[in-house]
C-alpha cells in the first residue's frame, strides 16, 4: 500500500512538474535546447535539406488538428518566432530535381518523395525549426506526444540535478581532503585558508536550504490563509500583475482565475455585487480566501508564491 501510496505522489509530482515546462516561460528557457527528445518521442521527418517541417507536419507530429496548432501559434507568435520559423513560398521547395511540381488555382502541390506531399499556398507556408517544434511542444497542452516531449525534458533536469549533486559532494570532498593535507603538514596559514574555503561552501549550502524552507513554510501559511491579512488593495493589483508577469500572460487571465478561485472553492462571487473592478467589493474577513486563491494560483502555475508577497508588499510602502 504504501508503495501504491508513494508511486501515486511521484505520478502527481511529475504530472506538475510538466504543467509547469508548459506554463513557466523561464523552464522553457531552460530546456529549449534539448530538441534531441524530440526523436526520443516520436521519429521526426524534416523537409530534406531544409530541416524545418511545415504546420500541418508539426501538427501531425503532435497529433493534433492543424487548428489547434494555428491558435496556438497565434497566441504565442512572438515567442515561437525567436526559436525558427519563416514563411517560404514554393520556389524555396524546389530543392532537387526529383521535386515534382504542380499548380492549381491558389496554391501549388509539391512532392519532395514518396511520402511527402505538400499543399502551399500562393501566399507562401509557414515552417518550424527543430527549436520552434520543441517550443510548441512545450506550449501544448492536449496532445500527449507534447506531454511525453516535457516528460523527457523533465528526465533531462533530474539528470542534470543528480549531476550537480554529485559535482557538490566532489567539491565538498576536495575541501575536507586539502584541510585535512593542510593540518598533517603544519601549515597554519593554508590551513586557516583551506578551513575557511569549506566554512564558506558549507554556509552556501545552509543558506540555500534555509530560504528553501523559508519559502516552502511562508507558502503552506499561505495556502492555510496564516500568513498576513491584506486590507489594500494596490498589494493585491501588485501581486497579480507579477504572478502574470511571472507566467507570461495578460494580468487578466489571473484575475479571471482569481475570481473563479474565490467563486467556486469559497462561495464569495464578487461579480454578483457590483461592476469591476470586483476586488473592491472584498470584505474585510475575506481577505485570507483572497490570499489563499492567489496562493493557489501560484502553485498551479509553478511560482513562488513567498516571493509575490515580499515584492507586492514592498511596492505599497513605497
């Protein structure tokens, strides 16, 4: 049972992890470089000497309609760009002599082989680089060759975070092992150095752990509703603005589930008591609800919700 038990935490915890590749813009940062997963999920067919493939491939790739993939895009062209992509027109096909081309009103057909046919408009097609692919990847959320894309992803930082673990305990090891050199050959001087070199390695290390914990024990108060009773309401515009800032999107999406949070898990409907901006109408014991629902935001969306509160309560005493 308690095998069952601790299989099940793992699954929820990995399940989180990936929900936060896809909507924490700096973990995409991060892993938009491992475009090698991609062929780990599922073999990819590049448009020969192009390297690229065009939306419907990519759609295909990913299992899903070639709408899905266009709204996508559109909600996150600027983004997308950056990785690769380019509007080619079907002269940019005609790569070998072996293409077959044909044209029909408003679009050309092209076959650059036995199994790969492509439909381009006389306005030109819109293609994906290798990063581009993976960035959608990450971006996507009902496909589940784009949920196993940011499982292996997520394999990829536990391996580098084991890597630097055990890089941490070498270098911890190289610290005792010349204090130790230091002290049997008697001299005070390098040893003081070398004493010092591990005390400063070791008080990293507490720091580190000390606001790991701080932040992990101001977010449980948090969600508990124990952590500070806001009455202005500049602290709560604040604390929304940098929770979308944080998940690159528009503030007024986090109101939105600000509102939904407090409609639905607490019962207050503040769109029921007059015209927006509906935060005006909080009570004053309904503030900790308030917190509570941006804290849960903040875990849903893989943010630290200790860090909202210190920089949005920092701007009202300003």
């Amino acid at each position: 049972m308690n095998q069952f038990l601790h299989y099940q935490y793992n699954k929820k915890e990995r399940r989180n992890a990936r929900v936060r590749i896809a909507r924490r813009k700096d973990l995409r940062e991060k892993a938009i470089n491992r475009i090698e997963v991609l062929d780990k999920v599922k073999k990819l067919f590049l448009i020969p000497e192009m390297d690229v493939m065009t939306l419907p491939q990519v759609a295909n790739y990913y299992e899903v309609e070639p709408h899905t993939l266009t709204m996508l895009y559109q909600r996150n062209k600027e983004e997308i760009n950056l990785d690769g992509t380019m509007l080619k027109s079907y002269k940019d096909f005609l790569i070998s002599q072996d293409v077959t081309l044909e044209t029909k009103q408003g679009k050309s057909i092209i076959k650059l082989s036995d199994t790969i046919t492509l439909e381009i408009p006389n306005r030109g097609i819109r293609c994906f680089s290798k990063r581009a692919i993976l960035r959608i990847g990450m971006l996507l959320r009902d496909s589940d060759i784009a949920k196993e894309v940011r499982t292996q992803l997520l394999n990829t930082f536990e391996h580098s975070t084991d890597k630097q673990k055990t890089a941490d305990i070498d270098d911890e090891t190289k610290l005792i092992e010349e204090v130790g050199r230091m002290y049997c050959l008697g001299d005070k001087e390098s040893f003081a150095i070398a004493a010092q070199s591990y005390i400063a390695f070791q008080n990293r290390h507490i720091k580190k752990l000390k606001d790991s914990n701080e932040e992990l024990e101001n977010n449980n108060k948090a969600l508990a509703g124990e952590l500070l009773k806001w009455d202005d309401r500049k602290c709560i515009n604040r604390a929304v603005r940098l929770i979308a800032s944080e998940c690159n999107t528009k503030f007024g999406y986090i109101w939105k589930e600000l509102y939904d949070e407090l409609r639905y898990k607490h019962g207050i409907g503040l769109s029921q008591r007059g015209k927006p901006p509906f935060i005006q109408y909080v009570k004053k014991d309904e503030w900790a609800q308030v917190q509570q629902s941006l804290a849960a935001i903040c875990e849903t969306r893989g943010v630290s919700f200790s860090k909202i509160i210190k920089t949005a309560r920092l701007s009202v005493n300003e």
